[in-house]
C-alpha cells in the first residue's frame, strides 16, 4: 500500500492510495466467495474520512470493482469501459495514457 496523496481539512481527511497484491488468499470484503487466483492486482483506493468533534463520523471507501476482476480473470473487458491496472498506475503516474486500446 502506498499513500499517493492527502488532503486535510477542518472536519476531514481525504487520502489517495495505491494497493498492489497477489490474490493468494481468500479477501471476502474485496472478491467475496473467490477463490485466491494467484494473479497481481493493482488498484486506487480513495479514502474519505468525516470528522465531528474528536469523533469518526464516517469513512468512505473506493474502488474500480471491474478493474480488480478483470485482473483476476473473472470479466471479460471486451466492449466495455473498463481498465485494469492501468487506471491504477496513473495515479502514481499522471503522464501515463489514460486507456491503451
């Protein structure tokens, strides 16, 4: 996991982060009932953290869910707008293309 950015404010905080893995076990909050596949998965994670007072009030967490299954081989990307990897990567790197097909 890599922190690309944060931003903080008065009753909150913003984060961006980029998460690199094998799928070698079983991750029942990601791919619930998917078997491990042995295959790399890259992907961009923001992160919305609430405030009230010294509290947590709320956190939202995001992902591209048919980026990671394509990766995993469980969509076909064909005639769809989907990436894989590579929506993930341009976080790290804004330079890079946006789509490769």
């Amino acid at each position: 996991m890599q922190s690309v950015s944060r931003t903080v404010g008065e009753d909150g905080v913003v984060e961006e982060l980029f998460i690199s893995f094998t799928h070698t076990t079983v991750i029942d909050w990601l791919l619930p009932g998917v078997a491990p596949t042995g295959k790399a998965v890259e992907m961009a994670v923001p992160v919305v953290v609430g405030f009230k007072g010294d509290k947590i009030s709320h956190e939202h967490i995001y992902w591209d869910q048919a980026g990671v299954l394509m990766q995993i081989g469980l969509l076909n990307p064909a005639g769809l707008p989907v990436t894989g990897a590579e929506s993930a990567r341009k976080v790290l790197d804004p330079k890079l293309p946006s789509r490769t097909f």
